[in-house]
C-alpha cells in the first residue's frame, strides 16, 4: 500500500521538551516537505528536502530542526525554542523538479500541555 | 509580492446546485496552479492543476477549475453539489523562482446542505 505515513496523530508536548514527528514514504519519491497548518492561515512551508542529506528552510523554520539521511524519511523536531507549537503538522512528498503533485500525509496534531 | 489569495472564508451551496470556489493569484512570470481537498483532520487530496494549455482543467471527483488570466483567477467550480463535497479547500501556486515549493491561499471552507 504506497503512500505516506505521519505517526503519531496526536502528540503532546511539555514546555522545554523537543519533540520528533516521523514521516516516512515508499512513494520513491527524492522531495519531501514539512508543512505546519493553523486555522485560518493555510498551509506554510517549515522545511523542504530535495535529495538525501540535503534540506533548505522553508518560511517559517524557526524552532524546528529535520534531518534527511534516508530518501524514505524525513523527520521534523519541534524544539523547545518554538514558543507556538500547537498546530496540524502535514508531511509531504513529490518527484524531484518542478510543476510536480505533491502527496500528503494524513498529519499530526501537537498540542502543548 | 507574489501570492495567491482565497477571497472566500466559507461557502454554502444547496445539494445538486453548482458550486464555485475563488481563487485568485499573484505572480510575475507564467502561473502554476493547483486545488486540493482537506477532509476533517486528514491530510490534503490532490484535485488538479493547470500548468499550460487549455483553460478549463478538469480533475478528480467531477471538479474543474478555469484559468482566466485577464482575472488573474482560478476558480473552483463543480456542476451539481453533493453534501460529501462538504470540506476545506485550498488553492495552491508555485511561485516564480519557488521551484516546486507551493504557496497556499487560506482555505475556503465548503458546506453542501440537502
């Protein structure tokens, strides 16, 4: 079954404590994205990967950190430097070059207790 | 600036009417355009998109889009409502010098009641 996975749903996190939300795809594709959705404001870019052991900044990256070591898997840590991490955390993924479909994963929502 | 805009929070539309979503966009070169679907906490459902061609874009589920570049617009448009239609919707461009990286309008919010 090809697709992408986002696990967990639903994460909590402590004030101070970094976090990791896992993202992994056996679309075969080389892009994947991190996107971080609030109501109201769309969907803005966090981090973008184009290749293995590559990744830019997107937007809004501040307070987060990824790591891109194997082309299935690009996790997203919200550190503790993020002061708003309560959102809906969409994973995504595409072939490489321009003009592509980007396919998403069915997404994490943190919250903050 | 560069951008793409969803002049519309919410929409109601009756079951079996026609039913459009704005979009309108900004951006210096040749547009790249894009609709997906967002049912309640899952991730985004690709509709279709116009890169060139023909201006009305037809996509999954019976939705079409027209790319009117006098208007600068792309709207969302669907013949006959139906009440599982009823979702988030986003419009989505790849701005110039933005490589595959996709800007988002705000969401417009789709209610189809009977």
């Amino acid at each position: 079954d090809g697709g992408i996975t986002q696990s967990p749903k639903y994460l909590f996190r402590k004030e101070g404590q970094n976090v990791t939300l896992s993202c992994e795809q056996n679309l075969n594709h080389d892009a994947m994205y991190w996107y971080r959705q609030d109501p109201g404001q769309g969907l803005r870019l966090i981090y973008y990967s184009q290749i293995v052991n590559d990744f830019q900044k997107g937007d809004i990256a501040e307070g987060y950190s990824v790591s891109r070591e194997k082309k299935e898997s690009f996790p997203l840590t919200v550190t503790s430097a993020q002061k708003n991490p309560t959102a809906f955390y969409l994973c995504a993924s595409s072939i490489a070059g321009t003009i592509n479909i980007q396919y998403f994963g069915a997404g994490t929502r943190l919250s903050v207790l | 600036a560069q951008s793409v805009a969803q002049p519309e929070d919410q929409v109601n539309v009756a079951e079996g009417n026609p039913l459009t979503v704005k979009c309108t966009y900004s951006v210096s070169g040749n547009p790249y355009l894009f609709w997906y679907v967002q049912y309640p906490n899952r991730g985004l459902q690709f509709l279709l998109k116009y890169i060139t061609g023909d201006n009305l874009v037809k996509g999954s589920y019976g939705f079409e889009a027209e790319f009117n570049k006098s208007q600068t617009s792309f709207h969302l448009k669907k013949p006959s409502a139906l009440v599982s239609d009823s979702a988030l919707y986003f419009c989505a461009g790849i701005l110039t010098g933005g490589g595959n990286k996709l800007t988002f309008g705000t969401g417009t919010q789709l209610k189809v009641e009977l």
